[in-house]
C-alpha cells in the first residue's frame, strides 16, 4: 500500500519545519517543527537543556556557533500535541530573516521544509482531527465575517462531524438488520415488510434532504451577498460606499458624472461579507462615450448583483413613484431593491421619505439600518447561522450521493415487492461509505492531497 500513498505520508517519519505566521516584519513571529526527529532538530537549535512537555522556556537560538535569537520554544511530546506527534513551537522577533535563520538551522539539524497543510494531514492522518475537522482549519483562516468564523469554529469542534454522524448511525442500524437476516438466513429475524422498510428509508432521507437545503441556502452567507450602489449622478452613491468602507476610497466630486467605471470592495454587513459594487451613476443624457460605457457596466453589475442599494439624493426628492419600481422599470432587474434616500442632514422634513431608509453618507445616520435592510433583502436571517455555513462543497456532494443510493433503494423496494433485500442492504452500504468519505473513512489519497494542497505551508 505504501506506493500508493502520497510522498509526505511516505516520509512521515521525517521532522518537518515551517514558518506558521505571514512573511513580513510583526512583533513576533513562529516557526513550527513536527514529527520524530523534533527532540534532535531542537537540541541542536536550542541546547542541551531538556524540555519538558508542554512547558515553554527562553532559550538562545543558535546555528553552528551563531546567535539566531532570544526566542520562546513550547515543547509537546508525543502523543498528547495537536498533531500526534512531538512538536516544537519557536515563537522568535517577527523578523523574515531570523525566521528564515531558524528554519535554516532546523534544515540543518535534519528537518525538511514542510509541504502545504502537511501539519494537519498529519493530524489527521494520526486520528487527532477527522476530515471535517482538518478542512475546517484552512476554512476559519479564510472564513471572512463573524458568521463564518464562528461555523469554522463549531465545525473545528467537530459540531460538523456529529450531525453528520447522527445522519449515517441510523443507516448502519438498517444495514446490520438487513445483513443480518442475508447472513444467517436459518435464524428467527422477522423480515421487514414493505411498508416498513419504506418508512424506515424515508426516516433515513429527511436528515440529509435537510442538510442539503441548509446548505443550499447558505451559499450568500458563504460567498458573500453582491450588493450594488446605484442610482442618479450625484446622488452620494461613491461617498455611501466610502463611508461604509470607513475610509476613502471612491472618488467624490459635486460634478455629475465622475464616477465612471464600476468599483468593487469587500466589506461587511451584520457580520456577512459583502461585496459592494458602486457603479456609474444612471443618466439618460450621459455626456461621452465614457460614461456611456460606464452606464453599460452599472447595468451589467446590477443585473448580476444579489441586492441592488438605489440611492436617491432626499434633498432632491419629492415623493411620488415608488423608486424601487421605477428602478426594476429602468434596468429591468429581478433582485430585490433597498431604497436608500441619502444626504439626510440636509432636509428637515422626512414625510417624502416613505418607503426606503433615511441615511447620511456624510454624518453616518441610517447605515447600521441600511446593512440590516440588504441582509435582510438577501434572505439572510439569523435563523440561518447554524448548520448553513458548516456544509462545504464536497460534502454537499457526499450527501447527494447518499441521498441518490437511499432514493434508489425506495424505488427498488417498489420494483422488487417482497424481494428487494439485497439491493437495499447494497445501496445502504454505498449511501454509508458516502457520508463516511466526509469525515475522511477511506478518502482516496488524490482527495486528501487536493484538500491540504491547498492550505498554506506552516498549516
Ligand atoms: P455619486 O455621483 O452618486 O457617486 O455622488 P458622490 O458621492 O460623488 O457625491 C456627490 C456630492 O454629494 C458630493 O459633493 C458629496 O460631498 C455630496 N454628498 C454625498 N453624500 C452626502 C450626504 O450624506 N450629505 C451631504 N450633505 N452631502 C453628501
């Protein structure tokens, strides 16, 4: 079997070293060692003076006779770390050459330069983390918003695993009733009649329909809602998306017509990313070819967008049509509309103000209720923190295979009156391996590469 492992999982014997923190200068910065070579690679840096597990003690760091730094070194022995194995966290000065001093030194003391996400295959490889787990570490580095973080946190925890466990412990039960009565079909099993391994199938359905939608439904939770500023030429649409930004980034002139291009800028709304997109504003009479073509992209950006933010300048708002209609009129788009009536410091009276949000890109009134409105409009609630954002890609795909082999097994009951037991006991022994290859049971090793190459190194 060993040839058809991946090389690192050959080689895993071997001590590895990375740097764990992002180049560049910073207070502090770590260098991480793992594997069995850890005690010789550390007491060739740091001394002769043992280590205790998990103990952390200042030590100079050395390679041949020169000084590195004054660093911190944390020692975990093995089994009781992380990862399984000894390992040995040098947290030095954030400095990029004192870092690449002691991952130097470590080379030389015997270790080798780790590969992308070799410290959690590791991890996982030992039984420390499962699957789930291990991806969920890359997720919560890059998770962007508080509700992403805390679903990369609870799927770290393993909350991810359980439910998904919770879903395949029934299926092995049905299993081992069917495999029973096939194996010793001498013995006293009563069979199940039609109708209740038809209900039993369908018990064994609704968790994964359920986890399916759930994922479904967070997709703009996970990729973030596209929301689009548009509306009039000087309506303050550049200045919103500088003030929701916190910083300037859009170009404000009183002159119509300046912004002609379409910006893009992620942000975040009640802790959902956003990607905001100011666009040119709309005028029929637009100058040159410019701003026309600038017009051309707003339209394009709005007609892809998940929400549209029409902004209208309320000190030059009357009342009368209700803009969010004259808007879908005007670029013909089906996404919903939050109106946003802007420059609000200027007017004294907000009686023409109905049907949209009262807000000041200059004094900031009315922005909290704006971000609230479009996470809202984009059908995200708080209802949808849990399990939505804990259900990535593959395992979306693992459950639609095991929600295909148990509906097969519901038609083959219907085929087959009376004779199906076979067929269903094959059908639950693929729809449970299916959910087993999401924690990582028997995970091909071109799927374990593809999932930790795409980690950083030092992960
Ligand atoms: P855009 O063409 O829609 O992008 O509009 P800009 O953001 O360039 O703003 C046009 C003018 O309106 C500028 O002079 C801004 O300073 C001004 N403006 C924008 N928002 C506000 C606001 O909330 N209050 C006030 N008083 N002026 C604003």
């Amino acid at each position: 079997m060993a040839q058809d492992r991946h090389p690192a999982e050959n080689r895993m014997i071997d001590a590895i070293v990375a740097t764990a923190t992002p180049p560049g200068r910073s207070a502090l910065g770590i260098v991480r060692v793992a594997g069995p070579g850890t005690r010789d690679v550390a007491r060739v840096i740091l001394g002769e003076q043992p280590f205790q597990h998990r103990q952390a003690t200042v030590r100079l760091a050395t390679h041949g006779n020169h000084p590195i730094d004054q660093v911190v070194a944390l020692y975990w022995e093995a089994p009781e770390t992380p990862i399984g194995e000894d390992l040995l966290e040098i947290t030095t000065h954030g400095s990029p050459e004192i870092l690449a001093a002691i991952v130097d030194a470590a080379v030389s003391a015997g270790a080798r330069p780790a590969e992308p996400g070799e410290f959690t295959r590791r991890a996982f490889t030992n039984g420390k983390i499962d699957l789930t787990q291990a991806e969920a570490v890359e997720t919560l580095i890059q998770a962007r918003g508080h509700r992403a973080r805390r679903a990369a946190v609870d799927r770290l925890n393993g909350e991810f695993s359980r439910i998904v466990r919770e879903a395949r412990t029934p299926v092995l039960d049905l299993l081992c009733l069917l495999e029973a009565r096939l194996d010793h079909p001498d013995e006293d099993i009563p069979p199940l009649t039609d109708s209740e391994i038809f209900s039993a199938l369908d018990g064994l359905l609704s968790p994964l329909d359920r986890l399916i939608a759930a994922h479904d439904r967070g997709r703009i939770e996970r990729d973030g809602i596209r929301v689009c500023l548009a509306g009039k030429p000087n309506a303050g649409k550049s200045s919103l998306l500088n003030a929701l930004l916190g910083r300037d980034r859009a170009i404000v002139a009183p002159t119509p017509g300046t912004t002609r291009d379409t910006l893009e800028e992620h942000a975040t709304f009640e802790g959902l990313p956003v990607l905001l997109v100011d666009t040119a504003g709309m005028r029929a009479n637009a100058l040159d070819p410019t701003e026309q073509e600038g017009i051309r992209r707003a339209q394009q950006a709005l007609a892809g967008c998940d929400v549209a933010v029409l902004v209208i300048d309320a000190s030059q708002w009357v009342g009368g049509t209700l803009p969010a209609e004259e808007l879908a009129h005007r670029v013909r788009i089906d996404q919903p509309v939050v109106v946003a009536f802007n420059k609000s410091d200027l007017i004294a009276d907000r009686a023409p103000l109905t049907g949209g949000i009262a807000i000041s890109a200059k004094t900031g009134e009315g922005l909290g209720a704006l971000s609230l409105a479009v996470a809202r409009a984009a059908g995200c609630s708080d209802m949808d923190q849990g399990e939505s954002l804990l259900i990535g890609a593959r395992d979306r795909k693992a459950l639609s295979v095991a929600k295909a082999e148990i509906s097969a097994a519901r038609s083959d009951v219907l085929a087959h009156p009376g004779r199906w037991e076979d067929r269903v006991a094959g059908r639950l022994r693929d729809a449970h391996a299916s959910l087993g290859a999401i924690l990582g049971e028997g995970a091909p090793d071109e799927v374990l590469h593809a999932i930790f190459s795409r980690f950083c190194v030092g992960k």
